[in-house]
C-alpha cells in the first residue's frame, strides 16, 4: 500500500488531511513537504514535516496529493514532481457528490458539499472547495481552483489554472480563459480572454498583473 504525502503544510494541506481521515476512518497520511517549514506551527499540524518540496526525490511507494491553493503554484509544482516520477492521488470527500460519467484527472480534490455533474471533465489538480459547482459538460483545465459557492455551469469551460472567487457563477457554455480569475460575486456572461481579472456583474475583464507563484 502507497504512503500518502501532502504537498503544503498550510491551512489547505490541514484540511486536505482531515478530508483523508473521513475517507479512510483513520490517518493514512505520513506527513507533510513545505519548503516554507520554519513558518508552520507543528502542533497545528499533528504531523511530521519531512522535508522541503524542492529537495523531495519521490519513490514508487509513494503518492502525492498538492495542498497548495495558488493555481500557478499547483500547476508549477505538479508539473515538477511529475517530471521526478511523483503520482498523485485524487481526494474526493463522502459528503462531494460526483456523477458516474464525469471524468476526474490524478490528483484532484473535490471537498464537502462540491458537486460534479454530469460528462464533466475536471483536469489534473484540479479543487473544488465547500459547495463549488462544476455543472454537466463543463470542463475545467489544470490546477483551476474553484472556491466556495462558486458555480461553473453547463458547457462553460476553464482554462489552465483558472481561479473562481467566492460565489463566482460562470454562465452556461461561457469560456474562461488560461491564468485567468473571476473575482468573488462576479457573473461572467461573455467569454473571458486569457491572462484577466473579471469582476463585477456583469464581469468585465482587465489585464491580470501576474506576480508568479507564491
């Protein structure tokens, strides 16, 4: 049996592990890689921190699940520990309902309450946080975070590592383009370019200053 390692000892690497004691009724989790350790209160974490990510050779027995929010920054690393032969393990929550036809890639992370409809297609790394929505035929790229309330609806489609602010609805059959986000409490009605912030209701892009992963 593979160990499970999460990758980010953050406030979303401590949910990520109490999501993984629900599904299992006990602890799987060997420990966490944070290259920003110093920073972590141990005690918080109830888990061993072994090592920094940047520094982490990957084995066979392991897998890997990427608790790290920043869609650039998941997108960054899970390329990188892909290319060091990490695999990744999908984490879906009992209370998340997905659709027997949907399709998830490895090491997505469907939370309490997230629903993912029918023919839907989730990417690589892709979160659905508490309540997020990805409707029937929506498709979401790689690493796109999808943040509380927030809805991608019918036929949308997200680009690579796409980011929905809390309770952002993405309107059917609408497109958000690549390192795109839509801001909290915005509606998207017409498609977004790549590389925008859309805010309001209705949306309205502007280009996204990018500062690169955290």
């Amino acid at each position: 049996m593979k160990s499970t390692i999460i990758v980010g000892a953050g406030g979303f690497g401590r949910e990520v592990l109490q999501y993984l004691k629900d599904i299992h009724g006990h602890d799987p989790v060997r420990g966490f890689l944070d290259d920003h350790a110093t920073t972590v209160e141990p005690a918080s974490l109830d888990k061993e921190i072994l090592g920094r990510i940047s520094d982490w050779e990957p084995q066979p027995d392991e897998e890997f699940v990427l608790a790290v929010g920043n869609p650039e920054a998941r997108l960054e690393l899970g390329r990188k520990l892909a290319q060091r032969g990490a695999r990744f393990r999908s984490v879906i929550h009992p209370l998340a309902w997905v659709a027997s036809s949907a399709e998830l890639g490895d090491g997505c992370i469907v939370a309490p309450f997230a629903t993912v409809g029918a023919n839907a297609t989730l990417a690589d790394h892709v979160v659905l946080t508490f309540y997020a929505s990805v409707a029937h035929d929506a498709r979401v790229g790689e690493a796109s975070a999808l943040s509380p309330h927030s809805v991608a609806n019918g036929g949308s489609q997200l680009g690579l590592a796409t980011f929905l602010g809390t309770a952002a609805i993405v309107n059917p059959l609408k497109r958000v383009g690549d390192h795109s986000k839509v801001a909290a409490g915005s509606v998207v009605y017409r498609d977004v370019p790549p590389g925008m912030l859309a805010s309001g209701n209705p949306a309205r892009p502007r280009p996204l200053l990018r500062s690169g992963p955290a």
